[in-house]
C-alpha cells in the first residue's frame, strides 16, 4: 500500500492515519469539516489535500449511520482500488450496500477493537491499534486483492488481523462488548436512589462491575442503535436467567423444605455457569486466563512506596503481571496486591519480607 | 476488654482472636471441631482451654444457619457479660433469636465486611479487618454497655465502625455485593456456549464486570440462601429495567422514526441512570470517587520495566493513587496506566519522558 485516503477524521480515521503516515504510506484526509481534517493533518496525519488519482485503499471512518452512503459515493466517484468501512457494527451497512446495488468486490468491511474515553483527531494516537483485535470482515465479493490491502492496513497499525463474517461480529460484539455494558449501567443505576449508609458498604467487586457505568451515554446509545437486535437477544437470555434466579431466591425463602431445596439449587446453577463462562474469558496475551498467584504488601500512601515494592521484586528478578491497590477506607494504609507467575510468588513473598515488607497472605 | 471468648475458629473467628490476642486480651476458642481450635491456637489466636468464669465478650464467628443457637445456648450457659456474632446477615439471626425469647440486652449484631478467596483458620489474619467498615447492628434492647465492648473489638482489629439497623444492612449488602454478584455471574454464563471467536474479542469492560463470577459457587449459595428477600427485591428491579431496555431497543429495529426516537430516548435513560449511580460508588479512603488522572507508558514485559516506572515516578515526587496493566494481544509489550491527582499528571509524564519513557496520551 503506497496511498491511502481517510474519509472521517475522528479518533479512529486520524489514528490510522498517522500510523499509515508513520510508516510511508501517502495519506490524503477528508472530513466534512474541514477544520478537522486539517487539524489531522497538522498532526502529521498526511495532507488534506485531495489525491490526484485512485488511492490503493479509501478507510471511511465516519459514523455507523453514515458509512452506506459515504461507500457509495467514494465508489461511484473511483476514488480508490479498495474500500474499507471502520464502523464498530458491521450487517447493518454491508446490507445496506447490497441494497443500493453496488458491485462489492472492492468492499471489505472492519472494526478495529480499540478505543478511549475521549474522540476527535486531538485523542488519535499511531499507537491506537497496537495488539488490538481488528475484526475483517469481508463478503462473498470481496476480492482477494482487497482483503490483502485490509491485512496491510492492519499490520501497518500492529493490530491482530480476525476474519469474521458480519453478522457473526455483530453478535460477537453484543455479547462481550454492548451487553456488559447495559447490564454494568443497570446494576449501577440500582445505586442512585440507596441510602448514604449502603453506598458506605461498596467494596471491590461491585467496584469492578459498575467501572463501565461510567462511560458516555450519548455514544452508547449511537453504538447500541447499530446494533439493537443482536443486543436484545443476548440481553433476553440475561433476562431468563434473572426472572428464574429471582423465582430460586423466592423459593429459598418458603418454609417448604423442598422448595428451599430447589432455590439453592436454581442459584448454585447460575454461579456455575457463571463460573464456567468467566474461565472463558481471555487473559492478556491473547492466551487463556493464566492463574496468578497474588502476593499482598500492607504499604502507607507515601510517594515512593509502590516505587520501593517494585524495585525490591525487581531485584529478586521477578515479573509482576498484574497489580491491584487497594486502599482501605478511613485511613491512609493500604494493600497492594502483585499477580505473579505461581511458580515466583514465594521468591518474591520471602524478597519482600526480607526487604521488610509487612505480606498479608492470602 | 480483657478476656473474649471465639466460637468458631473459621477465618473470621480465628482472625479476629489474632487481632485481640496480639492486643493484650486473653482470648479463648471454641470449635464443633476442636482441631480447628487447636489450630487456631497454634497460630496465636489465644488458647482452647475453656474460660474460668464469664469471659467480657463473647464473639459468634459459626455460620449464620448456626448462629442463633449458637448464641442461645453460650447465653444460657452465662459464657460473657456481652454477645456478638458475625454473620453476613443480621435481619434473620435476630428474629430467630427473638422467637427463642431471650433477653437480648447484652447481644448486639455484627458484620465485618472483610474476607478473602481462602477459609478456614490457616487463612486468619491478624489485619484482615484493617480500615474496612464493620458493620454494627444494635437491637432496641442492646445494652450501652455491649455497644462499647463492640466498638472495642472493632477499634482492636482496626476496622471502621457503622451503625445500622439490622434490616437495612441486609438490603445494603443485597444492594452492593449480593445483586453484583449475582449479575456479573450472569453476564459471564452468556460466554458459557459463545463462538471461540466471540471470546476472542473480549476486553478490558467485561473482564471486569465478570471478574467476580470467579467466585466460590458453594459460599455464595450460604450467602444468598441466609438474605434472600432483599436480594430478590433488587435483582427484581434489574430486571425492570432489563425488560424496559429490551423493549427499547426492539423499538430501535422498527421502521417507524417515533418509535425508534423513544427507543433511543429508553436506552440513554438507563446508561444515564447508569452514570448518576456510579458517581456515587466511593473511591478509596471512604471518600467520594476522586477523578483521577491517567499517564499511560508503554513497556516491555521484562522484569524490573514497572519497577523502573515506579522509581522514576517517585522520583518526581509524585503518588501514584492507582494502575492498571493492560497487556497487548498476541505480543509482549504492554501498557501501564498510571492514576494520578490531576494536579500532578504533566509533572510525571514530564518525568517520565525525560527518562525515555513512551507516553501514550489519553
């Protein structure tokens, strides 16, 4: 790929192009406002002049709600070899394509499976895509040659090429990216009206559950709306588990032995497979979920203290993987929590403790 | 409070007689197991030989199926001038003890909101209350006197006291740790039968929201079974909004504007709900979530890279209030997010870049 146009200068289209820019691609920029487009390219995201020719690949980088239309033009006009669409739901506009007649041979579909809080070209990064999925999904016409220009795209930007077909993605990303989030708001919604003395007992699971709750409604609502039905469906059988699991609950409150019986039963039955869908989800590197042993230091909230815990298992030539700081409520002390290799944790335990580190085993 | 009495020498019990005994109080054990005892005794949480005369305080650590009795039968036999259990619920344990007829002046209810993935005595911990609320449930009845022998066990294992009415700590708990529990087990039984490929695409938001669905099915099952009224009453309001969001976005794949308008208008009220109440989850130290910084830098996965982060970071004399690594798919680089108070952050990347550290800006 020697050329590419961005059409859609926003967090993701300025990203990958200064990634592409980075790396000796000739990058053109589009936006239908301008101002963006030459902010982007100010960035060193290419030039927002228009190309003289064809580019090798056109990137639409425009909202879900526009990609149909922006393709067509892009492609009645012979701006480019290959079309690709970056839109983080994918059946909607290849439908929507199909509809409008076009011949989709240079048409590749994709989501490239990175984001932030914050968008416009101000927040891009070349860095954005780095060892991110970006899902490829190509339709029965797409030509061989354009799904090779996608897989350059994509190793220019150092993401991790997935081959998917549309619609599997969509339900893909309503199951591990649209659901999570609805239910993450609902379960923190419960909080609003709480008392002060419940919210006082929050601890670090429900921490953790309600972290998303926090994000941006007004895009959410723009992502959930390209992809209602998928959503609905993981979020109806999420339903079926709460309507029985609160009828189990019920139960465990009759005086009928049998039917306590049956509620423990009903709910041990959904912290199972709760179980066995968790130990699905992917750890870091792509590979299973690795089991960590944690070793646990009490520290004070000193400046200092984390660098002194990491520099003494440095010494002992031990790699942490993960980290949790856990302050405890009302005082300053608090407890850091380093997930390490099984095979290290007592090196690093006995390291610690050396160095005179209070551990508290766990 | 010079002598106590433990019965049931599980984590909590045999923790909390660590935390007494190594404050200068006699304090003997009890267990339906007198090895647990044994060993709990062998691990400095007092002695297993029986009290001489009435100890000051005795404390119930049985589980809370076993509680009331527990507590009836030490009362009956005139074992403390006052009572304590620790049960994860207080409503049922004080109404079964009511129903027995007792004079419940000299008992009070507790929970300590601490724990950890082990049980059993050999996980004890003399700090395993350190900073974390701990829960007091007074009766109309409760002596002045018991309070203040309470407060004294919760100031000599160093938690923080709150006082509640023993209904509403069950709803709170239902509230903030049942109903989550319940949920992110939920949303992980979705992964249950998922496409290898749907899996792939997991990140960052629902590893968290199914981190706890890792947890032990048996002691939830206790859990719940002893609470679960108040959890059915929220997990029934979930499922209201649930029922309303499926409705919602159903109306999102209608063909009519209004109807997808009110079906957008349904899914942002959830998220925005979902907003107000995550505002209100504390952050550490008890107090309100603080909004912190993030100075993200790119590392590789040698041993010492975060060590060397951290002693920079000190060395610019800043504290760092959180991290997060996030490992890359299918590579070794990764990417420490570092929280910060605002204030401080472009002094630390500063730093950082200083000594070649690559920032990512988010």
């Amino acid at each position: 790929m020697r050329t590419a146009l961005v059409i859609g200068t926003g967090l993701i289209g300025t990203s990958a192009a200064i990634a592409l820019a980075g790396r000796g691609v000739t990058v053109h920029l589009r936006d239908h406002d301008p101002a963006r487009a030459s902010t982007a390219a100010a960035l060193g995201a290419g030039t927002d002049e228009a190309p003289e020719g064809p580019v090798d690949l056109v990137i639409v980088a425009v909202p879900p709600a526009h990609v149909a239309a922006t393709l067509a033009e892009a492609m009645g006009a012979g701006l480019g070899r290959g079309y690709l669409d970056v839109a983080s739901v994918k059946g909607g506009p290849k439908r929507e394509l199909e509809a409008l007649g076009l011949d989709l041979t240079a048409y590749i579909g994709s989501h490239p499976m990175s984001g932030k809080e914050r968008s416009g070209p101000l927040a891009a990064t070349a860095d954005l895509f780095e060892g991110r999925p970006w899902v490829l999904t190509p339709t029965r016409d797409t030509d061989t040659e354009v799904l090779n220009l996608a897989l350059e795209l994509v190793a220019l930007c150092r993401a991790v090429p997935v081959v998917m077909d549309a619609d599997a993605h969509d339900r893909a990303v309503a199951l591990v990216s649209h659901t999570p989030q609805l239910v993450s708001s609902m379960v923190a919604a419960r909080l609003e009206e709480a008392d002060e003395s419940a919210v006082r007992l929050c601890g670090q699971g429900i921490r953790d559950v309600t972290r998303i709750a926090a994000s941006d409604p007004r895009m959410w609502v723009e992502i959930l709306s390209a992809n209602p039905g998928p959503v609905a469906d993981v979020l109806s059988g999420v339903a079926a588990d709460l309507d029985e699991t609160v009828r189990a609950l019920r139960s465990l409150q009759s005086a009928d032995e049998d039917k306590r019986r049956d509620g423990a039963s009903g709910v041990a039955d959904v912290l199972r497979r709760g179980n066995a869908g968790r130990s699905r989800v992917p750890g870091k590197h792509g590979a299973g979920p690795t089991v960590y042993e944690t070793v646990a230091v009490l520290i004070s909230d000193q400046p200092g203290e984390l660098a002194r815990i990491f520099a003494d298992a440095g010494r002992a030539g031990v790699n942490i993987e993960d980290v949790r700081i856990e302050h405890a409520t009302g005082q300053q002390a608090g407890l850091v929590q380093l997930m390490v290799e099984p095979s290290t944790a007592p090196a690093l335990g006995a390291a610690l403790q050396e160095r005179g580190w209070a551990l508290r085993t766990s």
